[in-house]
C-alpha cells in the first residue's frame, strides 16, 4: 500500500519467508465433532484471527488470480500480522495490519465485521478491503494488457497507485522509488508459498486436546526460532551458544517463529496455562502418562538424549502414527511420523495435559 520496504527489511523477509511443501494431516477421531483447520482453503502459517477473513475476502473474488495465500504473503509483507497502533502504522502514516492510507481507506474500507465501525485497525475490516482492492487492481491489471501477470500488476497498483502501473506500463522498475515497488511484488510472490496448505488439513473431535491440536495446526508453515514464540504467537528468538544458528550465523535473533515448546504452550493457552519449556511441560504433565497405544489428539510426546535426563523436544499426537511439532533451526512447523520426528532410542514417553 505505500512505499516503504528498505533494503534491510527486504533482506530480513527473504531470511524468514522460505517456501515449504504441501503437507495432508487427517486425525481421525470418533469423536462427534469435525473442523476443518483451514477452512478447506489451502491456507497455512496464518493466525488464527486472521484466517476466515482471509479465506472470506478470496472467497469473494471471481478473479483467478486471487488466492488466499497471495493475501496471506501480502498481509505478512504489509504488517507481519501486527494489528497493534504502535506495530503497525507507517512513518507516512499507512494504518492497520493492510496498511491503508486514510484516503484509500475511504474508498475501500467497510463494516466488514458488523462491530459497528469501520476501522483499519479492526482484522476483518482491513482484509475484506485488501481483498476488495486487490480483486479490483486484477480486473484492471487483466484488462491492461500490461505484462508481468496479473497477481504482479495487482500488488504493484497496491503499493504505488495503479497509475504508476499505467505510467510505466507494467510493474515500475528497480529505478522507481529505490526499488521499493519491484521488490515488494518480487518478494509477496516469492514468498506465497510458505501460505500454501493443503487443499485438507481436517482435525475431527472437541475436547482441550483437539482442540489444541487444531490451533496448532493453524501455525503450520511458521519457521522454527530457537526461544521464539509464546501464548501470543510468533516471536524471534535467540542463541545461547548452541543453538539457534544455521550456518554458523544466529538465525533465531531474525527468524520469526516457534520453538518446539512455545508452540505447545501457544496451542493450549489460555484454556491451559503450560510452562514455557519442554523439560517444565514434561514435569508439569508427567503424572498423567499415556501408553503409546492410547495416544490421542493434542497428547503431548516428549524426547530426551537417549531416553533419559534432560527433556529436549517436545510435540503434539496429530493421529495416525505422526506427530505437529517445530523441529529445529532451519525448518518450519510440520506434520512428521512419530517414529521419525526424533531419533527412536530418544523417545521419553506421552502425557495427557
């Protein structure tokens, strides 16, 4: 929506946005109830909060090219998800987890969310008019004639003004504005993938442990950041010395994202309050043990250097032989086969929060 991408912060979003493949988790449960995570939509590594609005605005568009995870990588680009007046408004004055200009806002923003305002600070306000926009820059973008693909056109008329789209005839060049518009729109769609779900991520059954399961589950996709991450959702984290590098270089301190254990305690929070650590979720929990042949939805599996001593991974029962969990530096949270996710002899045991 507005000119704004340095060089550095280009530079930070190719570091944390990495592309992932398409991966089907079915838990199947006889439980009575039945959500699908996504909403069928293919959507991944999206907020919660943000999902159905997001999954609402595509849903409302007729034009091919618009795609949940196109709004989801232009969403991450904008604002990084940040809703709050101090995260996410502009040096020049862009408001709201779209970035919207007043004026623009003016043209494009409605009640979405029927809370009785119009806001670009309110989530489902913000995505609807995004989508509004955008579905009406790939009308133009379509009927330009223009080169670079329609989804190009579109984001570029979303940043600069479709009439600078029109002046240049297609997506302004490196030249314009510092490289800011070039490089935006060369990063949104390099980066959709990392939105890109399965067409079926289905989590069957009601209680704290699927449902824990299905919240997690939303975070597929997010990158794994060693001490990132808590009950409010992604964060950087950190290196100790060990870990957290890739490498030979930090990629905690400037990766966005969960370790094994905030994921965890992001996914009961705040129904239950878990510790932060894996070797604190495994006191926490140790008196309520499953067998491996009792497990279930949202039980919690935990490993140690050869099975015993210091708890060092912890992951979610997803059903069927495999496991959600954040694996490590370098990875993204994921759906792996239990008897794989770490190394078999490491295996502690199961509980039931």
């Amino acid at each position: 929506m507005k000119v704004l991408v340095g060089a550095v912060a280009v530079l930070l979003g190719i570091a944390v946005l990495l592309g992932i493949g398409v991966v089907v988790l079915i838990v199947d449960d006889d439980a009575a109830a039945t959500e699908a995570s996504d909403g069928g939509g293919g959507l991944q590594g999206v907020p919660e909060e943000f999902r159905k609005w997001i999954l609402k605005a595509d849903a409302d568009c007729t034009e091919p090219g618009m795609t949940p995870a196109l709004l989801a990588a232009q969403l991450y680009q904008e604002s990084k998800f940040k809703t709050s007046r101090e995260e996410a408004t502009s040096r020049v004055g862009a408001q709201g987890p779209a970035q919207f200009m007043p004026g623009t806002w003016a043209t494009w923003g409605r009640d979405s969310d029927k809370n009785g305002e119009v806001s670009p600070w309110d989530i489902g306000d913000a995505v609807m008019a995004q989508g509004r926009m955008m579905c009406s820059l790939m009308k133009s973008a379509k009927n330009s004639g223009y080169p670079g693909g329609v989804q190009a056109l579109a984001l570029a008329g979303y940043n600069a003004g479709w009439g600078r789209v029109q002046e240049y005839g297609g997506v302004p060049p490196e030249t314009f504005a510092r490289g800011e518009t070039f490089n935006y729109v060369k990063l949104i769609l390099s980066s959709m993938k990392r939105f890109e779900g399965p067409g079926l991520l289905t989590v069957s059954g009601s209680g704290t442990g699927p449902d824990a399961l299905r919240k997690a589950s939303t975070r597929m996709g997010t990158p794994y950041a060693y001490g990132g991450g808590g009950p409010a959702g992604p964060s950087t984290g950190f290196c100790d010395g060990t870990n957290g590098y890739l490498n030979g270089s930090c990629a905690a301190s400037t990766t966005t994202g969960f370790d094994c254990s905030s994921l965890v305690q992001y996914a009961y929070w705040p129904k239950l309050k878990l510790p932060r650590t894996a070797e604190a979720q495994y006191g926490a929990t140790s008196d309520r043990p499953v067998a491996r042949g009792d497990l279930k939805p949202g039980d919690l599996l935990f490993w140690a250097k050869g099975g015993s001593g210091f708890i060092y991974h912890v992951a979610l029962y997803a059903g069927d032989g495999n496991v959600l969990h954040a694996p490590r530096t370098g990875r993204h949270v994921e759906v792996a086969p239990l008897t794989s996710a770490m190394p078999q002899g490491d295996y502690v045991g199961a509980t039931r929060p």
